[in-house]
C-alpha cells in the first residue's frame, strides 16, 4: 500500500506512476475519498467526544442526538470506505529512479552478460526432444492424468531437481559463501545467512490480498471449500512471515529461503510456450525473502543478484541481467530485475529467475515495522528472488550440456551431488 501522506503531497507523482505502469486507478478520486474520508472522520471523533461529556452530566436527551449523529456518520464512513479501500491497494508502488520507463517487455534494457555460447558443431535439440529421447520428460501421460501443462519428470532429471536445491541451499546458508559473493560483488551489506523454512502452500484470500500478489485472480489455482489459494511462488507465504510484528533493529536483515512446489494457472498464456516444461501449471522453486530496514533495501537486491549470478555461473550458463520497464513490472515492485539464461535449443535468452524490491509496499499492508534504536518505528522493506526456478534451469542446462549422441553432461557443480558426470536414458 502507498504512502497517504506522501500521496496528499504529491498526487501527481502516483498520476506517473499509474501511466507507466499501465495502471488506470483514479488519482483524483482517490485524493478526493480520502479527504472526505478524514473530514467525516474528524467530525464523527467530535461527536463521539460530546456524547462522552452528555454522558457525564447525565443529558440523555443530547446524548440520543448524538448517538443518532454518529450513526449517520458511520454509516457515511464504511461507503466511503466501501470504495477507497479497493481503489487505494490498486494503486502501484512507485517505480525506482533508475527503471527505465517503457511499455512493455521489449522496452527491458540489457545491464550485462556472462558467458560463452557454446558451438556445438552439430544442430543442437531442444529440452523436449532431448528429455523425450532420455525418458525422463514424459508430458503425454501427464496430459491423460492431469490434463494439459503438467509433466512427469523422471530418472536422472530427478535427481537434477533435487541437486539444484541442494546446490542453492548450501550457499545462501553459508556465511563463509556469501562473504565471497559480497566481496566479489563489491557489496557493502551483512552476510547473514538465510534461515531454510517449509512455508504453508496454501494462503487466505486477505493475506494474499495484503501481499498485493492475489491478482490477477485468473492466475490463481482457488479451493472454495476452504476458501483458500494455492501460491504460485515460496515468497506469497514467505513475505506474511512477520505480519503484524515490530522486529527489533538487531533482527534485520532477516533472510528466508524456501524450496517449494508453485502453481499458476497460465491463464494469460494460452498459445505460448505448450510444449515442454516451461510453462507448466505445477513447477518447483527455491526463493528467497528477507526484510530489512529501508536505508537497506536497494542494496539487498543487488545482493540478491549477486547470489543469482553466483549460482549461475557455478552451473556455467551463458546469462544476461535485465532491467526491467515501468511498463512490464508487478504493482508491488519498486525495482525488477530478471535474469534470462541462454537456450541453445531455442536460440533465444529465456527468462529463469526474477529479483523485486518492494519497499514498503508490502509491509504497510501487512503491518510489519522495526523499531529503531531511538525508539520510533518504520515499516519494514521486503525483498523477494528467484535462486533456482528448477524447471526453467534445467532446461538450460539440458540445451547447454547435450551431446551429439542425445546425453547430457552434468556441471561440475551438480556431480557430486548427483553421483554421476552424464545423464543417459532411463527405461521404465
């Protein structure tokens, strides 16, 4: 949720905000509820302090008056609130300075790249020949059980999935690891490490709301009988952690990472990527959360890039860091990077991770703070990224590593932790 007071201060600035983020809400009738809102609301405390003093010399008649007064008043209240308060959590968080400002997606500027493409000497396959031909990718039967976008996943590539996670955990929750990616990054942040957490899967419709990730709803996979969302990524649950809590200073920066399923609809991409394991419905990921005090923030997400970055060059995948637009941003972002990893077997970058710095767009719904050392208090800002979205990584490394014969090599990173260099076929 935005700042009121800095919205009653400059309105226009929410006006520019809401045009490059390509977000319609209604500046001016938001400015307008919320001064009627605060006027009723000042009257409504003067009655209720003159029913106080009727009370205490015993004037009943003024008191029923005025009992009549505040009625119409609160009932005046909750139709205002009635409309502002869906009006001012659909506004979007103010892009940071550095965003560049475009429509969409192919307005994303390039920061940097890393890597080598590898010339293969022969055409290279992509990820869905090559998982067919190894049997370890099997979305036809996963088509007759569970309908379309849903995979079986098998043998070798099993035990990829869980390397990846291993690999991921082992250094975001090793202070000596993240010292270096600081070091090397030139990073001036703590090396505090994450805390592993097993999150809930599922979520209540008002704390997803005041994660401000509930929409777009048709995204979303909804149990009416519990009345209750499956997430669609760790952080949904991760971010409510400390919801309604006051941390104190010494607790920050407070770092979480989670390995967990995800679930999305895909609704808005009917037609794109259907073939494959890109664009399932069910994917598994590992994600990182943490809060920090909000001279912190900025400075968190570039470490969360450098970690991104770390892992993967350990995988030796060819990369690029992407700033991306107002215009292809989340509501709740201040600041979005992606990291799109190189894809022989489509000949294109693809997108594999994400990076949102939120401020405190989170945490003023969510009522999380910090209390500072002299005493006063400040929401929180909240970071969230992608370390592995284990998917999308594994197609890169199967397009990356394959052979002439159809096997793929195993990054030296993943080899001791899956027990073997090469994958080959699995029978079943």
């Amino acid at each position: 949720m935005i700042d009121l007071n800095l919205l009653r201060e400059n309105p226009d600035l929410f006006k520019r905000a809401c045009a490059s983020k390509n977000s319609s809400v209604d500046i001016d009738r938001l400015v307008f509820l919320d001064s009627e809102r605060r006027r009723v609301q000042q009257e409504l405390d003067g009655v209720n302090a003159e029913r106080k003093e009727a009370g205490k010399n015993r004037d009943v008649e003024k008191g029923r008056e005025l009992k009549d007064r505040a009625a119409v008043l609160e009932a005046e209240t909750a139709k205002i609130e009635e409309e502002f308060r869906p009006l001012v959590l659909s506004v979007p968080n103010l892009p940071s300075s550095d965003t560049p400002v475009g429509k969409d997606d192919s307005e994303n500027v390039v920061l940097r790249q890393w890597g080598t493409k590898r010339d293969f000497g022969f055409a290279p396959k992509d990820h869905m020949a090559l998982g067919e031909g190894l049997g370890i990718i099997d979305t036809e039967k996963a088509t007759e059980v569970s309908g379309t976008r849903f995979a079986y996943l098998k043998g070798d590539l099993v035990l990829m999935q869980y390397a990846l996670q291993q690999l991921a955990f082992s250094v975001v929750t090793h202070e000596g690891t993240l010292k270096t990616i600081i070091e090397r990054a030139g990073l001036s942040v703590p090396s505090t490490p994450f805390v592993p957490v097993a999150p809930p899967l599922m979520i209540r419709p008002d704390v997803f709301l005041k994660m401000a990730r509930l929409e777009p709803k048709d995204e979303r996979y909804y149990l009416p009988a519990d009345d209750l969302f499956l997430i669609g990524s760790a952080e949904h649950t991760l971010g409510p952690i400390h919801m309604g809590e006051t941390l104190k200073e010494s607790q920050l920066p407070a770092r979480y990472v989670a390995f967990t399923p995800a679930f999305r609809r895909e609704a808005g991409s009917y037609g794109k990527d259907t073939k494959g394991i890109l664009r399932l419905h069910q994917f598994d990921k590992v994600e990182m959360e943490s809060f920090t005090a909000p001279e912190a923030g900025l400075a968190e997400q570039d470490l969360f890039v450098a970690i991104q970055e770390h892992l993967m060059q350990a995988l030796g995948i060819p990369y690029q860091v992407v700033m991306t637009c107002t215009g292809d941003q989340g509501d709740p972002d201040a600041r979005h990077l992606d990291i799109e990893s190189w894809m022989p077997g489509q000949d294109k970058y693809r997108e594999t991770h994400s990076s949102d710095y939120m401020t405190d767009y989170q945490t003023r719904r969510l009522g999380t703070k910090v209390k500072r050392a002299d005493g006063s208090s400040q929401f929180v800002h909240t970071n969230d990224a992608t370390a592995f979205a284990v998917g999308r990584t594994m197609i890169a490394i199967l397009e990356n590593y394959q052979e002439a014969d159809g096997s793929i090599r195993v990054p030296e990173a993943l080899i001791p932790l899956m027990g073997k260099d090469v994958m080959h076929k699995t029978v079943s």
